[in-house]
C-alpha cells in the first residue's frame, strides 16, 4: 500500500508514468497518429456542441485497447464534461 498516495489523494509519479507509458505503448499499436487522434477529438466536439455547451478545459480523448473474445481491441475513451443542455 502506498502511504503518500492514501494521504495526498493524488496518484504517485510511478503510476502516472506508467498510465503514460501504456497510452504511448497503445497509440503505437494503433498505428493512430496523435494528429489524426486531435483531428477525430475536434469532429467528436463539434458535433456534440450542436446540442449541449461542453467545458472546453477538462476534455479528456484517449485511445485504449479493450478485451475482445479473440484478443484485444483500440477502443476511443472519451470524456467530456457537459455544462448544460442547449435549448432545442
């Protein structure tokens, strides 16, 4: 158990390097370029801003793999926070 991550809340710089590591790792395998990556997160935001007003400052896009029956899978994790619906 690691006692600083109990008491600071905040994942220590090993874990962070490893998540790191396995989303540089994931993204290689992929054969998805970081651009192309930035170029499908702007589609993703332009079409869900057509009907709710997003917080520009905590979106989170990332590419994972998942666990298929025969193996693995990328899979497009996305998080992005919604401030309020729009009016329809």
């Amino acid at each position: 158990m690691d006692l600083f991550k109990l008491f600071s809340g905040k994942p220590s710089s090993k874990e962070v390097a490893k998540d790191r590591l396995k989303l540089i790792l994931i993204h290689d395998r992929s054969n998805i370029s970081p651009e192309l990556l930035d170029m499908m997160k702007s589609d993703i935001l332009e079409v869900i801003s057509k009907y709710v007003i997003i917080d520009d400052g905590d979106i989170d896009v990332r590419l994972t793999r998942t666990k298929e029956v025969e193996g693995t899978s990328p899979a497009l994790i996305a998080s992005i926070p919604i401030k309020k619906m729009k009016e329809r």
